[in-house]
C-alpha cells in the first residue's frame, strides 16, 4: 500500500496550535495541507499524537473530511509514530508531508514516488527552499533505523536518524527555481503565518509551488516578512545535531 502521510500536531512551542491556524476566511493550515496533498493522488492519513493537545485537530479533521484516516501515535517520537502508522496500515511507502509546510511541492511528491526503485529513502537537496519537501520513504527504512530511535524521547530531526543507520537512499533532482533563495516556506513563527495569508489570498490552496516562487522572487518585500527566521530554524537543527 502507498499513502501520503500528514504529520501534525498542536503542541508548538513557537507557534502554538499552528495546524490550525485561520489561513485565509475559508481555510485553516491542516485544510490547505490536504487540498494539495490529493495532488499526490494516494489516501491520506494524518499522523498526530496521543495527546489530549490534539483531540481538538482529530475532531476538526474527522468532522470535515470523510476519506482522511487518522493515526495517533507518539507524541514527541515522530519517528516511532511513523512507524507505527506504516505497521497499522500495512504500508510499504509514503510520501511523508511536514505540517509545517503549506506550500510544499505535490509535484516532487510523485516525481520521487516514481524514482524510488531499489532505494529506501529519497531525501531533499540540502539546499532546497524550506518547506517544498520532506521525504519519501519505504517501511524498509523505519524497520532498519528503529533500534537508532525506538528508546528516544524526540525525534523530530530524522535525517540524523536515516544517516545514522545507513539507509540506501537517493537526493530528488529539482529545478534550479527550488534551490536556495532568501524565501522561506515553513510555518513555525508568527511571520511564517503572516507570508502564508498573503499569499494564500492571492492564490488558490493547491496552486503550483512553482507559480508561487515565481512570484515571491518578483516581490523580495514580502520574503522579507519572515526570511530572517531562517536563521533560527537552522540554529535550532545544528543544536539538535549536535545532542543527538
């Protein structure tokens, strides 16, 4: 089986309750990250924790959507609630979607469903925009990096995780238009929720990422709304790295 997996939650310490956060007068961020995960054209499973913080999510999603399976799971040990996610449903691959990333590419999605082959994991560029994509990984990948993750209390930096166990994995080629500019694409401040109701005033929930960069490279105002958190974002990683 071969799913898109939302992995989300409430409890944000930067932004808290930023899954659902009013986006446009229509639309929360868990709502535009379905809109453009059905792109992907697999079921969507929204992956979020055991913890009474996101009752209010799971009731949110189950009221509006009828086809969206919920799995709950660790709170803080993302790694182990994919896994177990991956077991329940017997899934063999997923395209593993951040909550964060509101604008991420559906067309990268497919691109390394199709390119898997014999690897377990196709990772991002490191110097991808922040937040057009995750990962795509097989069960083989999670079954191999367990006994790395199965006694921690967090998670969240998986990569450290894949390199740790040597997963046979593959960098997805993108467009120089996807490679390191001044914009940001993830939501984990309060000006990553500012740019993403601009923008999301202006286009539609599952517009083209490419259409929206191509804008933002023509408007350098409104990156600077929130680019200078970037610096954070990366800090916070390396200090995670470094007490793995």
């Amino acid at each position: 089986m071969k799913f898109s997996i939302i992995t989300a939650k409430c409890n944000s310490k930067r932004l808290k309750n930023k899954i659902l956060k009013k986006i446009n007068s229509r639309n929360r961020a868990i709502d535009i990250l379905i809109a453009r995960a059905r792109h992907i054209g697999l079921p969507i499973i929204l992956a979020t924790s055991n913890s009474k913080n996101d009752d209010k999510l799971v009731k949110y999603v189950l009221n509006k959507y009828q086809n969206i399976k919920i799995f709950r799971g660790s709170e803080n040990n993302k790694l182990k609630r994919w896994y177990d996610c991956f077991t329940k449903y017997k899934i063999k691959k997923a395209c593993m979607i951040d909550g964060d990333d509101l604008c991420f590419c559906y067309d990268m999605y497919k691109k390394a469903m199709n390119k898997i082959g014999q690897n377990d994991l196709i990772k991002y560029p490191n110097n991808l925009i922040p937040g057009l994509f995750t990962f795509v990984i097989k069960k083989k990948a999670l079954i191999k990096t367990k006994k790395y993750f199965i006694k921690k209390t967090k998670t969240e930096m998986a990569e450290i995780f894949f390199e740790k166990a040597k997963i046979k994995n593959k960098t997805l080629k993108v467009k120089k238009i996807f490679l390191k500019k001044n914009i940001r694409l993830t939501l984990d401040y309060i000006e990553d929720l500012r740019l993403f109701k601009k923008i999301y005033k202006l286009f539609s929930n599952n517009e083209k990422s490419i259409k929206v960069l191509n804008f933002l490279i023509k408007k350098p105002n409104l990156c600077k709304i929130n680019f200078f958190r970037n610096i954070q974002w990366k800090r916070k990683q390396e200090l995670e790295k470094i007490t793995f």
